[in-house]
C-alpha cells in the first residue's frame, strides 16, 4: 500500500481520502508508517517515515508544505514530530506513553524540558551518518546504553537524556522483537 502510494506523494485529493489506503493529507492516516514497529517489521517505519516527511511535508512553500485539512494544526504538527523523530501512537494519551525512534531531520536536536513539568532539564536526538540514502537504524542508545527497541518511554524521556543513533542503508533486526 506504501509502495502503490509514493507516486501520489502519499497523499489523496481533497475530499476523496476512500479512494486510498494511505494518505497523509487527512488525520487518519498519521499513524500508518508507524505501525510497521508493532508488527514486527521496525525497518518499514525506519523506510516510510523518512519518505512520507521528505515527500509530502518537505516543501516550505505555503503550496507545497501544507496538505489537506489542517484541523488546528495536526497535520503540521506531524510534520515536526517525524522531522524531530519523537512520535507516540497514543498522542501521549495513555499512563505509559512511549516514543517511536524514526529517522529525523536534524543531526542534532536539543529539546528544552520545563521543570514545572519534568524533572529532567533536556533531552537530546543525536544521529549518525544520517542521510536520505540512509533509513534504516543500525546501532541504537538511550542515555548511553546500547538500546534495541524502536521506543522509549515517555517517562525516561522527561527525565532528561539522550537518544543516539546511527543509520545505514541495510535493514536490521532493531525492534523486531517488540
């Protein structure tokens, strides 16, 4: 269905979102990419994620970055979740909230933690020969420590730390045993 997809940039004209199994133009479908990590194929989010952000939210133009309905800001707000990396199938909503590990944009990422909330003062994203070329994880951390799961809970994350990552062009195992 995501291979069928591509060619329409992912998304489906205004109004006639049946007539396609994935289109990120309407707020049904943000989640699609993701569910890969909870069916034991880690390495098609990795893939698709990557693709949806630079197909169909990549262009900065008023025309061009913005697709479909807006309904205050969720579909822009996708499009910084999966440039930023953090993605949670819950919307944060559940006690045991958790964040998807998908491919960013930036190298680097420092996310400033407010201490009327969290008890940790950042959290840092650092990838590793990160390229449009490169999609797949092939060596993951958390806080330091080698980290083989695709998420990490909401609770480390407000604790303040760091994610790293390295990409490559090959598929690996990461997340398979979700």
């Amino acid at each position: 269905m995501f291979y069928q997809s591509h060619g329409k940039k992912f998304i489906t004209a205004h109004g006639k979102h049946a007539e396609n199994w994935v289109d990120y133009e309407n707020q049904p479908s943000c989640q699609l990419a993701h569910l890969f990590n909870h069916s034991s194929a880690p390495w098609l989010s990795q893939k698709y994620v990557r693709e949806v952000k630079e197909t169909t939210f990549s262009d900065i133009s008023s025309y061009g970055g913005y697709n479909g309905d807006e309904d205050l800001g969720q579909m822009g707000a996708l499009g910084v979740l999966m440039a930023i990396r953090l993605y949670q199938m819950d919307g944060g909503a559940s006690v045991n909230s958790s964040y998807e590990i998908t491919a960013p944009v930036f190298d680097k990422i420092r996310i400033e933690l407010n201490p009327e909330y969290y008890p940790g003062d950042k959290f840092l994203i650092i990838t590793e020969n990160n390229a449009p070329d490169n999609p797949y994880i092939q060596k993951a951390q958390l806080n330091g420590t080698d980290w083989t799961n695709v998420s990490f809970s909401h609770d480390a994350f407000s604790k303040g730390g760091s994610s790293g990552s390295l990409w490559g062009k090959i598929p690996t195992g990461i997340g398979a045993d979700r």
